[in-house]
C-alpha cells in the first residue's frame, strides 16, 4: 500500500546557529529562490523534565493566535527523527491550556518566545527563527515515515552543505539551548499564574 500524506508523521529536522549577518543574507536568499509558506508568531511553554536527556517534548504553544497541544516522542539533539502528535484549540484559549496543564500537575515550565520566517526549498522546509533581542538559527524539516527518516536526513543535509550552512553537534545544541533559558527564556511557575497573566506582557504578542 502506497503511503499517503496522513502517515507522514515523523519529523526530521536539524538546526544551526546564523548570525545576524547569515539571517539577513539567507532570508534574502530564500525569499528570491524558494517559496515563503509563512510568517509566525510565536509563543510557548516547553513542560520538559530536561535538556540533555529528554525522550518526550511536552509543550503547549501559540501560533499566530492559535493555541495549541504538542508532543513530540523520540530523544533530540539539534538532529533527530520524531514523531510529532499535536491538536490546535479555540483561539483565546491559551491560558485554559495553563490552566488544564497546572491543575495535571505540569506546574514548571520554560517560557519561549520565537518570530519565524518559513520557506519551502527544494522540497526542504527551512525556519528562520529569531530569539527576539538575543539570536538566531535555523530549522530545517522533513515531515515523513518512519521508513524514510534516514533518506530525509541525507538530503537536509546535502542541501544545507549546498547552502554552506553549519548544523549544530549534539554537544554544540545543547550549549545553545541552556544559553537560551539562561539569557532568553524565562522559567514559568504556575504557582504565580492567574487570569490575564500574559497580557500586561507586551512581548508576548498574544492578541
């Protein structure tokens, strides 16, 4: 039986860090040479017990106004295959999403917030994502079958060989991500959530 779109559901990704001046110059590229699918706003709280370890992404987020539930099964480390399961919610929802999350026990939390440009190329979906007022780095994705991950993994990373883009190590990942929730994002406590706690935070850019 022939696969169809709806067993795509692994996620094959790698990242990399760009500098303002690489950001600059492969948005420009992308923009002449691929396809801009979309710009995104967004936010989320990553409810992960850790960094190094972690075999289950738990978050819930907020895409361009849409709230959203998202678990991402299989271990990372700036390269990985895994498979994604997620359901978007009401908008004007994301603090029920807080809300449902605390009350299940999921009390810390890290806070996020991510501004992306997002293109097609060569069948390859790049993210250019900027950590407002510190950084920025990309993604790119393959959305397929668990029979074709490593293929897909072959071919991001001919393309961004071709691009003259650097993928992050494990090791290299890691120390950008803890640099992040040191520098970046902000440790969320349930503890101190109430009703309308995101909206006097203009950063958020929730409405």
């Amino acid at each position: 039986m022939q696969n169809t779109e709806t067993d795509k559901n692994i996620e094959v990704e790698i990242r990399g860090l760009l500098t303002t001046e690489d950001h600059l110059k492969l948005n420009d590229f992308l923009s002449k040479n691929g396809v801009l699918k979309s710009k995104r706003e967004r936010i989320f709280i990553d409810y992960s017990s850790s960094v190094e370890d972690r075999t289950k992404d738990i978050r819930i987020r907020q895409t361009n106004g849409v709230p959203e539930i998202m678990v991402k099964l299989g271990s990372w480390g700036g390269s990985e295959s895994r498979e994604e399961i997620s359901v978007n919610t009401e908008k004007n929802s994301f603090e029920s999403l807080v809300r449902i999350f605390g009350e299940l026990g999921h009390t810390k939390g890290i806070f996020c917030v991510r501004n992306s440009f997002i293109y097609d190329y060569k069948g390859v979906e790049f993210a250019l994502v900027e950590v407002p007022n510190h950084s920025y780095y990309f993604e790119a994705e393959i959305l397929t079958d668990a029979e074709h991950s490593t293929e897909a993994d072959v071919k991001l990373r001919k393309v961004c060989e071709d691009l003259g883009l650097q993928v992050f190590t494990k090791d290299e990942f890691f120390e950008y991500i803890n640099k992040l929730n040191s520098e970046a994002n902000i440790n969320f406590d349930y503890n101190s959530f109430k009703k309308g706690y995101f909206d006097d935070r203009k950063y958020l850019n929730l409405k």
